[in-house]
C-alpha cells in the first residue's frame, strides 16, 4: 500500500491537485477583492451611500453606530452585508468555474474529423472509395476523375 501511495504522490495527480488549489483559492481571493472593492462600492452609492461590507444586526439588543465598534464590544451579530459581499463572490467565482469546465468539456469531448475515404459515383451517386476506378453499384461502369 505504501508503495502504491508513494507512486500516487510522485505520478503527478497529487501536484496537479495541489496547483489547481492554490490557483483556486488566488483566483478565489481576487473575485472577493473585486466585489468588495469595485462592484459593491458602486450599488451601495447608488442605493444612497451603503457600504454592504458594515451592514449588520446586533443580537445583544444594543446599538452599535460602526461594524467597527460592534467588533470591538465583542457583541454577537448577524453581519449580512459581509454575507450578501460573500455570496456575490461565489456566483461570480461558480459562473467561471462553470465556464471552465464547460470549455474543458467541450475541449474532451470533441470528436477527432475522420478523413475523407469515399467519392461519390457520377453515374449512381453512391459512395465509393476514393481509389475506386470501377464502381461496384453500376456493374463495372468506368469513371473519370
């Protein structure tokens, strides 16, 4: 079993695994920089000046004027705006995760062209192969190319 693991290790799944990761979790770290920096900012000037990212409900039925100030009462609350931020990101990041494997998909998938091996016969119109002088439909008739 060791040896079998060792070989799993060193055949290559186990590096690509690992790549595919940190790249994911980069790219992960990028899509939520976006929305929270340049798609969110926008909505929230256009809905009257609200930062998502500071929205919250505080469940210890006191007011806190700052997420900032929450935080530092150590107060439990619902932090919804940092929820609806997450969960822009991850429709982004499952969109083009979707568009991946949708490429990838169509990329394997996709069916080699077989080459051209027959012609048409100008007497019967039946497919022969490209080498025929003689087609086997018309009972020998002779073709010109």
């Amino acid at each position: 079993m060791f040896a079998e693991f060792k070989k799993f290790l060193i055949g290559g799944n186990v590096i690509d695994m690992a790549v595919g990761f940190i790249f994911g979790a980069a790219f992960a770290t990028l899509v939520k920089s976006l929305v929270a920096n340049v798609i969110m900012p926008p909505i929230g000037l256009l809905m009257g000046k609200v930062d998502f990212a500071s929205l919250f409900i505080a469940l210890d039925g006191k007011e806190y004027a700052s997420l900032k100030e929450l935080e530092a009462a150590s107060a439990p609350a619902i932090k919804y705006g940092a929820f609806l931020n997450d969960t822009v990101s991850f429709v982004i990041l499952g969109f083009v995760v979707f568009l991946m494997v949708k490429g990838y998909n169509k990329i394997r998938h996709a069916q080699p062209v077989a080459p051209v091996t027959t012609k048409v016969c100008p007497e019967c119109g039946m497919a022969i192969p490209l080498s025929a002088k003689v087609c086997p439909y018309c009972q020998g008739a002779q073709h010109q190319d």
